[in-house]
C-alpha cells in the first residue's frame, strides 16, 4: 500500500502527506468535488481517508451509501477509512441535559441541524454507531470500530460540551483481498 496519498475529505488545513478534497475550493484544497463522486481517483489508489463532520450532510436516501461505496472502491487493500460524525445519540442526550441554559440547547441545536451558514452547511442525516456502522457494511466495509479520537486536524472530532464527546469516531478498514 502506498502511504504518501491520503485523502482529507471536507478540509481546509493543510498537512504533510495529506491531500485535500472539499466541495468549495480554497487555499489549501487540492481537489474540488462532491464526495459522492470520487471518479477523479482510480480504484485503490489512496491508503488512507480522513472525512470529518462530512458525511451527516449527505442524504440517507442514497447520497451517503453512494460516498461509502466510492471511498471503499478508492482504498487500497488494508486502506482505512477515518470518520467523525456529529453523534446524534450524545447530542440528543446532551440537549436534554436539565442544567444546559436555552443558548446552550441553540448550540446544540446548530449542532444536529447544521450551522445553516451557507448551502451546504445543512446536516440531512443524524449518525449513530448503529446507524454508521450498518451503512459501512453495506458498503463492503467488515472491520470498523470505534476510536475515541484521532487528532490529526484541529476539528470537531474532539469538541466536548457537557463533558461528553459530541463526535462518534470511528475507523473502517478496506480487507486486504
């Protein structure tokens, strides 16, 4: 597997031995494109993925499951597939929290629903291990587990509210055939 092509969909900061694809172009964006067609990339041609608080702006009615199915065809054999993910489970729990003020709630809110900041900061899915996990199977991912975090990129994949971690974070692994 060749190590020097990863792929950092959705991001914006640049970091050594990573690629950037992102739906708006910028700075640092090496690729501009949807994550759901990642034809611009030959099959099992990147080691690794990195998608953070990407996937809950896909729809669940085929957008997400096409993005599973491009991101398994682009990994190499024993290539990982690292997501973080808003989880809806622990944002529901934490907007419920009795001590949490309304601005709080507001925050958690944006949260679940997305910022609204522009067209494509709107979420049209929320995430569960249940959830995530069942759509990677399909999508002929076997291996997946959940990580606590990754601390590659200074992103919401750590963001705590209420002491708790409002991310779901896990890893998909290509099998190796």
């Amino acid at each position: 597997m060749n190590d020097s092509f990863r792929l950092n969909i959705g991001g914006t900061e640049p970091r050594t031995g990573w690629k950037i694809l992102n739906i708006q172009p910028g700075p640092d964006v090496d690729f501009v494109g949807s994550c759901t067609d990642l034809a611009q990339f030959d099959d099992a041609s990147i080691s690794e993925i990195y998608a953070s608080h990407i996937l809950e702006h896909l729809s669940y009615t085929g957008e997400l499951q096409k993005t599973l199915a491009e991101a398994y065809r682009v990994l190499a054999p024993g290539g990982t597939f690292k997501i973080s993910v808003p989880n809806f489970e622990a944002l529901c729990r934490i907007f419920l929290h009795p001590s949490l003020s309304m601005e709080l709630r507001h925050h958690v809110m944006r949260m679940i629903f997305g910022g609204q900041t522009d067209e494509f900061d709107f979420h049209r899915v929320g995430l569960t291990w249940e959830f995530l996990s069942h759509y990677l199977r399909e999508a002929g991912f076997m291996n997946i587990r959940k990580v606590e975090e990754f601390r590659l990129f200074d992103d919401c994949s750590s963001l705590r509210m209420a002491n708790m971690l409002i991310s779901l974070n896990l890893e998909a692994v290509k099998d190796e055939t």
